[in-house]
C-alpha cells in the first residue's frame, strides 16, 4: 500500500498551488482499488502589512516586515503528509520540494486540472507492473504489504489491460 495526496479543492482534480493549497485529499492506493483517507482543509495564509499591498511579481521589501505572518505555511501540510509516499500538485515551489524531499516525501507536479482518478490508476498499475520510480521505492520502503484498510470511498482501479473492457 501506498499513501499519496492530491492538492484538490474539489476532491476529483489536482488544482492547486503545493504551498498556497487549502485542501488536500489523502488515499491509501493498492493494486486494483484506492480507499479515501481523509480530506484536510487549511486555512489560507492571509498577507499583513506591505506585502498585502504588493501587486504580483513585485519584488518584496528589502527589509523584512514585521506585520508579515510568522507562520509556516509549509510545515503545517508537511506535518500533515507525514506517512504519504507522493504529493501531487498544480505547482511547488523550489523550497517546498527541498523540504518535501527531505521529509521522503515525492513532489509530483501535474497539468492543472489533472483527474485524480486517472493518477490513482496510474499509481496502481505502476505497483503492478512498475515504470513509476518512486512507487518502487515507495514499496521498498514500505516492506510487505498492508493489510486492505476500508475508507468511505472506494475506487476499484485497473491493474492491467484487460481490466479496461
């Protein structure tokens, strides 16, 4: 088994921005079938003082501000992935992706919009058949498999060809 997230804010496609998500959606993915494992919404991280006012793409202030939130965002969803093999985004962040890695945890970044059922099939078959590097190293990791856990959304994935008539 393998547990991946999804930046989601509609629990059906990767649509969000790593650091700057409010929700993710956590599934435990083995051959053939993915069990939702929770949905987490965060709250948004709100800008004060000169950075609420900078327009896009403006530089910051060269000295920090002290009204700016003191807050990571990013430690509160790293402390949440803990236990997930693979995050998938609409976007990271170079820093993010330095700490995701050091943290075992594979970023993953798709087109916007991607369907998460599509990326569950390919998680699945890739535990069958491989040619996903970080599901085999996941697995390694991982040992022998465990035991089927029931969530309240099932989806029975394909685990080969066949499986598609």
């Amino acid at each position: 088994m393998i547990r991946v997230a999804f930046a989601s804010d509609d629990q059906a496609h990767v649509n969000l921005h790593f650091g700057g998500g409010e929700r993710f959606v956590v599934y435990d993915v083995r051959p053939g079938e993915a069990d939702l494992v929770t949905v987490a919404e965060f709250v948004r991280a709100q800008q004060k003082g000169v950075n609420a006012e900078r327009a896009p793409g403006e530089p910051p202030p060269s000295a920090p501000d002290p009204d700016a939130p003191v807050e990571d965002k990013v430690a509160v969803k790293l402390a949440f992935l803990e236990g997930c093999s693979a995050v998938y985004a609409a976007s990271i962040g170079a820093s993010a992706i330095k700490r995701l890695m050091a943290a075992g945890i594979q970023p993953i970044i798709v087109d916007k919009g991607h369907d998460i059922l599509d990326l569950l099939n390919e998680v699945s078959l890739a535990q069958v058949h491989g040619g996903l590097p970080w599901v085999t190293r996941a697995l390694r990791a991982a040992g022998a498999p465990a035991a089927p856990a029931r969530g309240a959304t099932v989806h029975r994935l394909i685990t080969s060809i066949d499986d598609m008539d």
